[in-house]
C-alpha cells in the first residue's frame, strides 16, 4: 500500500482559505440529502455536534455510544472552560491571536491552516451554545465573562463553574435528542464499535457489539464519522473516564488508517497526586486554579522531607525558603505556563527530592496569598466545587492546607491522521475532535479541547462532508454484503477466542502491567533505551494476555470484562506504534520530551538567556512534518511523512520567560 | 485496612430473579473510593473462578451520572451532596456490613446485577427538553444580556448530571425533580421562553408515559440528589404545566 498524505490544504492567504473553501466545496440539494445515511460514533462534543447538525441539514443519521446515554460522554468532565476569539475583554485579542497562541502553543507542530480555522469558528460556537440555552458565567450587566488560562496573555476563556465541559455536552445532548425526537437521528447507546467496514477501499459500515445482549452486528451507511476521543488509558491511570479507549480508531488503523503522532501525549500538571496501587484512576483539578493558585516546593530537600511527614505545616515555611518553580522559571507567564512546561517543572522539583506529598510526588498549589487578597467568600465563589472535589478525595480541607497537586495524563493530541476536510487516508472515513491529531500540534493549551471537538462537530464536518458525499451513489452498501459479513466473523471470532481463554490472570492486571511500563518509559520524559526495552516488552505482555487472561462468563449478556479485555488488546498493540513513534521523532517538543535533545549551557538561546537549559529541543529541520503510522501485522509499523509549511509564521523558539 | 462484609444484589439477566449475595471485603485500604473496593472486591471474585459484580461507572469524578448504587437502602449512599464514586472507604468503619442494591425504580429496569436501564431519561429530554435552535441561526452571544441572578439560577437547574437517584430515592418512582430541573433550566433563560408552555406540556406527558410516580411533596430527591438540586423547581414546573395547560384549553 503506498499513501500520499495529501492534507488537501486550500491555496489562498491564510485567513481567506475556510472562506474560499466553504465556497468551492460541493453541495448536495436537500431533496437528496436524506438519501444519505451517515454513521456517527461516539456521541461527546465533536459527535454528537455532527449528529445533530448534519441531521438538522436532512441526512439520516445513526449515532452510537458506549455509555448509557449519549450525555455521559467523556467531554463532560472538562472542568476549565472554552477558548473563543470574541475580544469581548477589549485586551486585544484576535483570531490571528488565538491562531498564534495555538499554533506556538502547540510547538510548532500543527498545520497553519487548520488551526487558523480552529481560531476562526470558535466565535460562533460561543453564540450557538449561548443559543442553547449553556448558562455561561456572566458578569452583573448581564454579559459573558471570561478567564485566562495557560499558554495566553488575554482573557478568551468562557466557562460555566467548573463544570463547562458539562454544560456544553448538556447543550449538544439537547440538540441531539431533539433530532432522535424529530426521527433524524437514530441513537444506539450501550453498543460499541469493534470494526470498520470497507467496500472496495472505501468506509461504508462498522461492526458493533450490543453491551446488553452481547449480539454482533453491524449498520451500513454512505460516510463513517469517529469522534471516539483519546487514548490516555494506554497509561492504564490517567484522567479519562474508565471507559475511553483506543478501539474504535485502532480497528480502523488495523485497516489501514495512517495514526498521526501517537507519541504526543498531555500531561496535565494539575491533578491530585497517586495515593496507592488499588488507585483506579486519578482527577484532574481544572487549570483555572492556577488563575489564583502558586505553585511551590521548599528551596530545601530537608523541609521537604519533613512536609511529607506532616512533622510541619506548610504555611511555617518560610517566604525565602519556599521555591515558587514557576514564576521563578516563567516570569512572564508565571503560573500560567503552558501544561508541558508546568508539568516538566513539577516532576523537576519532585526527582530533586522536594516534593511534597507523601509519595515524594506532589507540589503545592497554594491559594494563601489570593485568600488573603481576595477574601475566602471570592475563593469559594471561583472555586468552591473544585476545592470541594479536592477534600473528598485527599480527605484534607484545601482552604487550611494547601493542594498537592501532580502531573498526570490527559490528553491524547496524537490521533488518526485526516486532511483539511477531517478524512482519513480511507475514503468515506472521517475522524473529528480528540480522535484526530490535526489541531494541537505537539501541545494542547487549556480550553482549547471543547473548542475543537464543536468546532470540528457544529461547523467543519457539515460542510466538508459532502465533498465526499457528492462523489457517491447514496445507499449502495447493503449489511448484506460480503465485506460485512466478513468484518463479523472476524469480529465473533475475536470475541469467542478471547472468552476461550480462560487464563489466570484478569484483564486489570495486564493493563495495569502496561500502562506502569508506559509511564516510566513513554511518559512525562522519554529516552531511547527505555523506548527500546519498551517495544522489547510489549509484545512479550501481549503474548502473555492472549495466553492467560481470565474472562469470566459468556459473550451473549453484558460482560464488562469482556469489554475491556477487548479494549486492552487494543492498548497492548497500539502501544508498541506510540513507542515507535517516541523512539523515531529524535527531538523533543510539547508534550514530548526526549531526554537526549534538551537545551543546554553552550546552544546560543541558552547563553543568550532566551530559555533555560533543560527546556524541550525542537530539531526544526528535522522533523517539522507529521509522522502518520501504517500498520503492518506481525511487523514494525511503517511511518509516513506529511510535512509541516509555515507560511505566516515562523517557528521560533517556545519561551515563556 | 477495613474487613468489611458486603449483601450484594446479583441478578445475571433482566429476567432472571435476582438475590442479595455475601461477599467478604478483606484488607480494604481506607483511601480507597466506594468503587475501587469494588474493583478490589472483583479482581478477587474473577480470580477465585466467580463472575463479577456488574455495575455502570465511567468518570468516576462525580460528573458522568454512571454510577448508580443505592449504598445501605440510599441512593449513592446517605453523605450529602455526592455520586457513588465519590464516596470513599474512610467514611466507614472496621467491621461494617454494607448493602448494596441497584437504583430501584418501575421505569429502571435491571440489566444485569448493579446495572439498570435509565433510557426513560432521554426520552423525557427527547420529548422537549431543549432549545430548538439550527447550528449556524445563533445571534452574537453578548447581543442577548442575561441578569446574573437569572443565569445563576439556570445554571443551579443546570447541573443535573442525570443519574436517576431523585427517582430511585422516591417511594413513587418520581422524576418530577429531573424533568423540573429541565423545565427550570430553560426557562429561566430568554432563549427558553418561546417553547416554554410546549416544553413542558411535553415532558411531563412524557414523564407519565415512561410509567415514573407522582409527587407527594416527601422531598427524597432533593435529599440524594449529588448535585443538591432544590425540589423549589417542582413547584415551579407545577405553575409552568398548570398555565400551559389553561392555555392550551383555550386556545
């Protein structure tokens, strides 16, 4: 198979290519629109977005998730906010200023035009969700707020509590259900895709198990659209809901999907430290915290150790003898830092032995100071159900303690690889939202996630869709057929072979096995010894799992071991591509940092104090491109390479001094 | 470590009968959450040949509206204010029988032990519960001034996570909490208000068809609600449905 990543950009000044491309996209008259069935899976923003508007424009839509309901999809967690260039701050925003904060943001890693689009759409999401009925915060005149948030200088970011995430997937889960209501949408929760269906090259169907009743079937349509979210839980802890995994878009990589730059991860520095092995997940507390909220650990390894003896209370520790690691290292940014870069510096400070927790993995966020210039009825109002959180799980009371925070993983920027219209390499396959890898380069900034996943579902895929639309005759695919038929053998086999087993080990085990080995070597810092032990082990852990997992029960009624054996079979194989990935991209930028490529005394930024040594080393020459994966079984996956053009601007060096 | 003795609710099918199990939790860490017991519990039934207990969670930070246990005969146990999943194995003491039992409501269906069936939820938000607003028709969203208070308000409606424990803690099966919390949210918004009088209409009707109870004013939903929503928005959607339905005759 040879590819030519075509990423299909339109030609024209940056801020006129979505104008001119709305313009010379095709269309389908309305009449014909409801012809076409499109098959959407994944019901969180960025899907159920698309469900609902493109049912609104005529066609047929199926929508399917594994959750109960589509409203519990896991974009409902994001706590922060959403980034919109509305300028309603007068600071001097602007979309070419979100398109830069983005693009710089994102290391230098992204493509120039999508995420000049990304910045250009985010006005209207704001307008269509205040539409909605999204009770955004508002000041007393009765206008949106906002708030700042990491990796920006102005207030851009619109937020409901701490709960935007969730008021936004509320908004969306209205739009949808008014289109089940009006008979456009048809919904399938609890039913999880477990394959792509292609005839004759293109994606005209998925094969689903139905989590009641076990039944394997599958649904035929003219489009597939994934928005099935990240692949954090490789790193079996981490800050998604349980259930998110990588088998939907790992199924389509297996037929032949190119997967873009899985070695880019986010570790959000802002979660509440480990506390044991039984731990099933961890939480994130929003980054707005860092709005008010000082990041310190002792100057000294000694008060360190006693703070995580609890022989002294942090507030005895002296101004002088507290290191405030981000303000001293990021004056201009100060707490505000980007994630990478904050959670670069946390795990410094910690692997120098000041950290704070009793673990030796935590720092402070410290809200001392804003309590006492703001008052604590201020705190409360900003904070109030965070810090709650906060107490129910660390069991201390944060407005008499400070927070111990850690870095943890987030979010996935790497994803399957799509071009300018959100398809993949596969015709008819089309990937939206945290699934793709097109909009956050090597970083994602805060807010930064629901703004792309509505963008990508509310006003990018309904015009970009029926580019490929207009090239079919609706209805062809029939379930009937054989390329159906074959997808759910396989799919029944895989299923019987895996409850056939019958090992002695359960599937948490060999997760849990997986993911350690991927934190510590394909994690917060990564080196090519530990990527090459990594991609030795792998395989061997798979081997054993397909050997000597114990599911119990039978495949015919809800089984959630079953579920997530299936899923983990996915992790243990997707895996071995993102260490591939790791290993080969010898540079480090964002949210991947190789140990071997970091600034040191000697490279001319450094001695000219533009970064401090330590920092992230980009090897622009090198690898400006997008590095998409062909998977190849039984073999090394093969990588592909989309070059990255700047024409507006230049990549520079990432300083946040 | 807590040595704790679970009564659990095992059911393998929907129509299977379904009975209270025992089960041993031994060397349970007190940091642990409610569910990673569980989880414990599970590794330790698989490998010991059993098959797990089978209940929903996803997010578990309290956000999702998955989990769904009804802990010692209350929903989501008897702390305030919180999900399942946020309720942790420090508030329960050494030597502790605890009972746990699906949301239990007619409209619920098991599905398989712990796990029920809430889709009646939907189809009461199916029914009307939104603003019938195209992608792309939006005005510019400072063009509509919303007073503070009233957008505090909807937000406090708002932040139903739709868990279903106002109905399984109701001796009616009530859902007029979650259908008001809808009704409340919307309208006290602007944008609300041109499909005020059909919305409501429709999912209270709604409501009724999914077989859900009456209220009898006993306040149980508000009481296990995670999210502390006030039962003030029944009363509230109660004058909605009583204008509407006035004007409905008249017209």
């Amino acid at each position: 198979m040879s590819f030519v990543l075509d990423s299909k950009i339109p030609a024209g000044p940056l801020d006129q290519k979505w104008s001119k491309h709305k313009m010379d996209s095709k269309l389908i008259n309305p009449a014909n629109k409801r012809k076409f069935t499109i098959l959407v899976v994944g019901s969180g923003l960025a899907g159920g977005a698309a469900a609902a508007t493109l049912s609104e424009l005529g066609y047929k839509v199926k929508c399917f998730c594994y959750q109960d309901s589509p409203r519990r999809a896991h974009s409902i967690a994001a706590q922060g906010g959403i980034n919109a260039a509305k300028n309603y701050q007068n600071d001097g925003d602007s979309v070419r200023r979100l398109f830069y904060d983005t693009i710089k943001g994102g290391d230098f890693r992204s493509r120039e035009a999508n995420v000049y689009r990304l910045a250009e759409v985010s006005t209207n999401i704001i307008d269509q969700c205040v539409a909605q009925g999204v009770p955004f915060a508002r000041e007393y005149g009765g206008l949106l707020d906002n708030r700042s948030f990491g990796g920006a200088q102005v207030s851009r970011t619109f937020y409901a509590r701490g709960q935007t995430g969730q008021q936004l997937l509320i908004g969306c889960y209205q739009a949808l259900e008014k289109e089940v209501h009006k008979g456009g949408v048809q919904m399938f929760p609890r039913t999880e895709m477990l394959d792509v269906v292609l005839v004759d090259g293109h994606a005209k169907g998925i094969v689903v198990r139905d989590l009641v009743t076990g039944k394997i079937s599958s649904h035929a349509g003219d489009a597939v659209i994934m928005a099935t979210g990240g692949y954090g839980n490789v790193f079996f802890l981490s800050t998604n809901a349980m259930g998110c995994n990588v088998t939907a878009a790992w199924r389509a990589a297996r037929r032949g999907a190119l997967f873009a730059n899985p070695c880019y991860t986010q570790i959000h520095p802002t979660c509440i430290p480990v506390s044991g092995d039984y731990q099933s997940k961890l939480t994130l507390m929003s980054e707005s915290l860092r709005n008010d909220g000082r990041i310190w650990v002792p100057k000294s390894k000694e008060v360190a150790a006693k703070l995580r003896k609890k022989e002294i209370h942090p507030d005895s520790v002296a101004e002088e003898d507290r290191d405030y690691i981000l303000e001293r290292k990021y004056p201009s940014f100060g707490n505000l830092a980007p994630r990478d870069i904050s959670s670069r510096a946390a795990k410094e400070a910690c692997d120098e032995g000041r950290g704070v927790a009793s673990t030796g993995l935590g720092v402070y966020l410290d809200f001392r100071d804003a309590t006492k210039r703001l008052g604590e009825s201020v705190i409360r109002a900003r904070y109030g159900n965070l810090f709650q959180m906060y107490e129910k799980i660390a069991g201390e009371d944060p407005y008499k303690n400070p927070m111990m925070i850690y870095p943890a993983v987030h979010y996935t920027m790497g994803g399957l690889w799509v071009d300018y219209n959100l398809m993949s390499n596969i015709p008819g396959l089309h990937v939206l939202g945290e699934a793709n890898f097109s909009d956050h380069g090597a970083n994602r900034l805060g807010a930064s996630a629901l703004m792309q996943g509505l963008a990508d579902g509310y006003f990018v895929i309904p015009t970009t869709i029926a580019n490929y639309l207009a090239t079919q005759t609706p209805g062809k695919a029939k379930v009937t057929d054989d390329a159906f038929k074959l997808a759910e053998a396989e799919t029944s086999a895989r299923v019987n072979k895996l409850i056939g087993i019958n090992g002695k080990r359960t599937v948490d085990s060999f997760h849990r096995e997986l993911g350690l080995l991927m934190w510590d070597n394909c994690g917060m810092a990564r080196n090519k010894a530990g990527l090459e032990e990594n991609i030795k082990r792998i395989p061997e852990i798979r081997e054993e799992f397909w050997n000597n997992v114990r599911i119990p029960g039978s495949g015919d009624i809800a089984n959630m071991e079953l579920e997530k054996a299936g899923r983990v079979a996915d992790f243990l194989e997707f895996a071995e591509t993102m260490c591939y990935d790791a290993l080969s991209r010898e540079e480090s930028c964002g949210g991947h940092f190789r140990e071997e490529h970091q600034s040191q005394p000697g490279d001319p930024d450094v001695d000219s104090g533009l970064v401090a040594p330590g920092e992230a080393k980009r090897d622009d020459a090198n690898y400006s491109h997008v590095a998409a994966w062909q998977y190849v079984e039984g073999k090394a996956p093969i990588l592909h390479k989309e070059p990255l053009n700047f024409e507006e601007v230049h990549p520079s060096v990432r300083s946040y001094k | 470590m807590l040595n704790l003795t679970l009564k659990v609710w095992r059911q393998k099918t929907p129509q299977d009968q379904g009975s209270i199990e025992t089960y041993d939790a031994k060397n349970i860490p007190e940091e642990a959450s409610f569910l990673e017991m569980l989880d414990i519990v599970n590794e330790r039934i698989i490998e010991s040949g059993g098959e797990p207990i089978h209940f929903d969670h996803d997010c578990r930070e309290g956000i999702c509206g998955a989990c769904s246990l009804t802990i010692n005969g209350v929903p989501h146990s008897k702390e305030k204010g919180i999900t399942s999943c946020q309720v942790h194995m420090r508030k329960f003491r050494d030597g502790d029988t605890i009972w746990i039992e699906p949301f239990r409501a007619r409209a619920f269906p098991v599905i398989r032990d712990l796990i029920v069936d809430r889709s009646a939820m939907d189809r009461i938000i199916a029914a009307g519960g939104y603003i019938d607003v195209r992608t792309g028709s939006a005005v510019d969203a400072n063009s509509l001034p919303i007073p503070k208070p009233d957008a505090d308000a909807a937000f406090d409606a708002a932040a139903c996570i739709g868990c279903g424990a106002c109905i399984a803690a109701c001796k009616n099966s009530s859902a007029m909490l979650f259908t008001a919390a809808k009704v409340s949210h919307l309208g006290h918004l602007p944008q609300g208000q041109p499909e005020r009088d059909k919305r409501v209409l429709a999912m209270v009707r709604q409501m009724d068809a999914e077989g859900f109870g009456n209220c009898t004013n006993q306040y149980e939903c508000e009481a296990a609600c995670p999210k502390e929503i006030s039962v003030d928005h029944i009363a509230r959607m109660n004058r909605d449905y009583t204008v509407a339905s006035l004007k409905e005759q008249l017209v």
